[in-house]
C-alpha cells in the first residue's frame, strides 16, 4: 500500500488546514472543501478527525458523496493503493457515520449524493447560500 494514503498525525494535518484556511476566507465568501471526516494513520487504523476541527471551520453544511465500493477500489488502484473491498466498505460506514454525527451536532445541512448526482449536489450548494 502507498504511504501517500497515511497521515502521521490526524491532529497536525487538520491544524495545517485550518491555518491556510484563515489566509482565504473572509466574511462573505463561500469555501468548498473537498475531504473526508476520517483518516488512515501511520499504523493503517481508521481515525476519525477531531470533532473539534469541523466546529472551528463553522461549516454550512456537509455533502456526503457515496460511489460504489468497487469504482474506489478501481481509482485506488489507479494511484497504486491497493485495498480490499471490505477494507473500502468499512472505511466509507464510518465516513458516513461520521458525517451525520457532525451534522447534527453542529446543526448544520447534511446531504448525501452519488458521485455521478451532480444536480442534487448543485442545489445543495445553492440551498447553502
């Protein structure tokens, strides 16, 4: 398995983010992030990222963007990572958790599309402003 899939701390890459963050947005701009609430560690243990990370990013919303577990696999392997299906399905349950877990909390939109469903996601984003 590539060691570009790793993360040595959950903690320090979300501080990293959260920094750069702060150099774009201003009040009334709108920023689109592209992630995932959870992430693999040195060790190949599934680690859900900080809840408080997702409070200091005051998020609007959260867009859960579900494809098969075999397309995964396929774009996995595309980059030279190699995971089992069962591996992938786990790792997507726990995302998914996750992210109606911080929804909620936060109180906050949650939607969750297909990745081929670009409609329901566009009138997501403009629900969001």
């Amino acid at each position: 398995m590539s060691l570009s899939v790793f993360t040595g701390s959950v903690h320090n890459n979300q501080d990293v983010l959260l920094k750069s963050l702060s150099n774009f947005k201003t009040s009334n701009e709108l920023i689109l992030l592209d992630g995932h609430t959870c992430l693999l560690d040195e060790n190949r243990n599934i680690q859900k990222i900080p809840f408080s990370f997702f409070q200091q990013m005051q998020l609007l919303g959260v867009v859960f963007v579900d494809c098969e577990s075999y397309v995964i696999k396929e774009r996995l392997v595309n980059r030279n990572i190699y995971w089992d299906l069962n591996f992938i399905n786990e790792f997507k349950r726990l995302e998914y958790e996750y992210a109606i877990q911080i929804s909620e909390t936060l109180r906050i939109k949650f939607v969750k599309v297909h990745c081929d469903n670009v409609e329901l996601f566009e009138r997501f984003l403009v629900e969001l402003c």
